[in-house]
C-alpha cells in the first residue's frame, strides 16, 4: 500500500509517500526556518502562512519525484497533534480535502509517536517491547512501546524541552539561533568536564528538567572573566555534556527497569552527533541495542506520518473477503 504522509505541526511543510510503511518513494520538506532566525525562534503566524502557499507544491513535488500516481494511492495520513494550531489546520484541511477528492480513507497521526517511528524506516532487528526517547524543541518524552498502538508514556520535561533549552543557552552566549548545531559546533573546541551544570529537580524517576540547567549558564556568562580559566566554548561543551549525561542515564534507567533491550530515539535533538555516540556506547556497555535515525528523518517530515499511518491502519481496518 503506498501512504501520503502530511506534516505540518511546526515551520516545516512535509509530504512523504511511503510504500507498506518501510520503503520511502518520495519526502520533500520545506522549511520556513531562515524567517524565523531573525526573531530568534518559531513565529507561529509566518510558519502557518508559509504553509498554506507551500502545501500545494510539496505534494506535487513528492507526487512527481515518488513517480506515483493518485489512483496507486491507498491511504492518506496527516500529524493531528501536538503542534501549533495554524499549522495543524493546514495540513488537516489539505489532507482532508485530498482524500475527499482521491475517495481514499484518512487517518490522523501523534506527531511525538511518528518520532519514534522514523527509526522503523532506517532499520531492521527492532523488537518489541522497546523504551523509546523523543528529545526535540518542543519535547522531551520517555515512552514504553508494546506495539505501534500501544506506547504509553513513562516520563517527560517539566518545564524546557531539551531543544528549547538548547536555543536559549544559544540566545544567552550570542550565538543565534537554531542553537542546538551552533552549540554543538563551538563545544568541539571546549572542555565538558570543565564546569558542573546540574539538569535536577524533578521528582518523577522517567522526568526531566531544564530550566535550572539555562538560568546557571546565563549566572556563569554574567561572572565570566578571562582569569576563571574556562572558556566560552567550555561553558557550551559543558552545558551539552550535563544535558546529554541526563538524557542516557534516564533512558537507560527505563530500560532497565521495563527490562527492555532496545531503545529508540527520536527528535530534533537526536541529530546531535554527540547524543548520539555518548547514548550509543552507554547502551552497549549496558547490552542494550540502541537505535537512531538518519539525520534527515531526525527532523519533522512526512515520511515519519505515513510509516506510521500504514501499521495502525492494517490493525484497525477490515479484512477484504474473497
């Protein structure tokens, strides 16, 4: 069955056509990232009217370079939720007017869970149960997963997301802004074990929290000077170090305690090259498999929505007779 999958719950407009939720024909994204640079983060008004003029084209595009055609189209799917309002409608009512047109059934997609299933399009061997971690601007989510129907949430941020707080220790330094990559970029020059930041606070065992983890960079930009010995780099390799030590330690903790062999991470933040070796050798010393996606599926994408909307859809709909 060949799925269109419709994102557009945050700046990116995303359709993906994937065949029988493994082989990706087509994902074109468009990103309205560079409008928002300027102001320092996602304004909701340009991301959703972007959007609405892209929406069009992008399924065009996808549609052409998948070289399929409307009539091979079995099932539509779009991300229903979370995201910001304006955008969701967009993708919601291009969705819904394509398979009204096309006559093909509709299906509505967590945009958290499709996360997590953007590793079952670059991988094999996944076995179920699995602990699954979704570390992106908007979330920072720890889940339990018996089945692509059944994830249940064990823990999640408190206050900042992983990827928020990484754009706002970047706003902080003067970096700019997406911070993760700039972040990333100017900690290979310094030292992570040069300061102590603390990510603490919660009481939940699955939860997280980063906004004391923000507040005690900001105190140690302000104290700063040349004679403390520590670099701004430092402080950037610190930050991402104390951040990334709590995401391993927690999602290594719920595997151990739901006594499952592998874990899956997702997000925005899971392109972050050192997130991904420091959780990739921690999982190892602990025999746990653990799995990645590729970098471009890292982000919002419409492939993802339709992996997904392909292996809830074959649960629920009714077998053909004869």
């Amino acid at each position: 069955m060949i799925v269109v999958g419709v994102e557009t719950s945050c700046d990116e407009t995303g359709v993906g056509i994937v065949r029988n939720g493994r082989a990706i024909l087509a994902n074109t994204v468009v990103s309205s990232l560079k409008l928002h640079s300027r102001y320092g983060g996602v304004i909701p008004e340009i991301a959703s009217r972007l959007q609405l003029e892209s929406i069009a084209g992008v399924y065009l595009e996808a549609m052409r370079s998948a070289g399929a055609k409307e009539k091979d189209i079995g099932l539509i799917a779009v991300t229903r939720s979370p995201g910001l309002p304006g955008s969701l409608l967009v993708g919601n009512a291009f969705a819904k007017a394509l398979a009204a047109g096309l006559k093909k059934p509709l299906i509505g997609i967590d945009h958290v869970h499709s996360h997590i299933y953007a590793n079952f399009l670059c991988h094999e061997g996944i076995r179920f149960p699995c602990v699954a971690l979704v570390v992106s601007g908007g979330h920072t989510s720890i889940f339990y997963m018996k089945d692509f129907s059944a994830i249940k949430l064990l823990g999640q941020t408190r206050d900042d997301a992983c990827g928020e707080a990484f754009d706002k220790v970047a706003k902080i330094m003067g970096l700019g802004y997406p911070g993760g990559p700039l972040i990333e970029k100017l900690a290979l020059r310094g030292d992570g074990k040069k300061i102590r930041f603390s990510c603490s606070g919660v009481k939940g065992e699955f939860d997280f929290s980063f906004s004391g983890i923000k507040t005690a960079v900001m105190y140690r930009m302000k104290k700063k000077t040349p004679a403390d010995g520590y670099s701004r780099a430092d402080i950037a390799a610190s930050f991402q170090d104390s951040v990334t030590g709590v995401l391993v330690e927690k999602s290594l903790f719920a595997c151990s305690r739901m006594k499952s062999k592998y874990l899956l991470v997702g997000g925005g933040v899971a392109a972050n090259k050192f997130l991904r070796d420091k959780m990739s050798a921690a999982a190892r010393k602990a025999g746990v498999n653990c799995f990645f996606p590729e970098n471009g599926l890292c982000m919002d994408n419409g492939a993802m929505v339709a992996g997904l909307a392909y292996r809830l859809y074959r649960k629920t709909a009714k077998p053909r007779r004869g």
